[in-house]
C-alpha cells in the first residue's frame, strides 16, 4: 500500500485563517503599551472636538436664524438677539477646546507619563 502525503502551503490562505481565529480569541489582558499610549494620546483631544464643534455648528445655525430674522421675516429685534448668541457661541467654540483639551492632559497626565517611562527603558 503506497501512502503519499501530500501537502499545499499558501501564505495568502494562511493569512486569512490567522485573522479570522483572531476574532475568536480572547481579548489579551495586556494591551501592547504603545498602543494603549496612542489610544490615551487620542483620548485627550476628541472631548473636546466634539463639545466645541456642535458648539460651532450649533451657533452657526443660530446666526443664521437670526440672519433670517433680519432679511426675510424683518424681525429686528429677534434677529438681532439670536445673531448676537450665534456669534458669542462661535467665538467661545475655540476656547472650550483648549480648556477641554487642558483639562484632559491634566487628568491622563500621570498614566501617559508612567507609559511613556515604561517604554523609554525597554
């Protein structure tokens, strides 16, 4: 009786098997540290987008109903209550981010630091 073993490698098959038993593993326990670095770094600024851009977005359209106000519906006293909240808004967008940004780096401070020392010794 003649066995024959026969055997066909493919990297690309391999690859693709790789990524599919890696969605059905456990999460490890311990993130690899740089990345858990990247994602504290990232953390900080995306608060503070998000709060100051509806804040932007928010007064802009505010403005605009107060531009409406004037120019169609020649409500003169609320277009000009509604433009002036619209561009205080706007003006104040910037400044929440910073402060929220601020704040942020404040408080993930000392864990980007202990990760930052960790991988400057290695």
């Amino acid at each position: 009786m003649s066995e024959n073993f026969n055997y066909s490698y493919s990297a690309e098959r391999q690859a693709e098997v790789e990524a599919i038993r890696k969605k059905y593993l456990p999460p490890e326990e311990q993130e690899d540290k740089m990345a858990q670095l990247r994602k504290l770094d990232a953390s900080v600024t995306t608060p503070g987008l998000i709060a100051s851009m509806a804040l932007g977005i928010v007064s802009a359209l505010v403005f605009g109903v107060g531009m409406c106000c004037f120019l169609v519906w020649s409500q003169w006293a609320l277009g000009g209550v509604a433009c002036l909240i619209g561009v205080v808004g706007m003006l104040f967008a910037p400044k929440l981010y910073t402060r929220m940004v601020k704040k942020q780096r404040e408080k993930i401070a000392p864990e980007i630091l202990r990760l930052t020392d960790e991988l400057s010794q290695k």
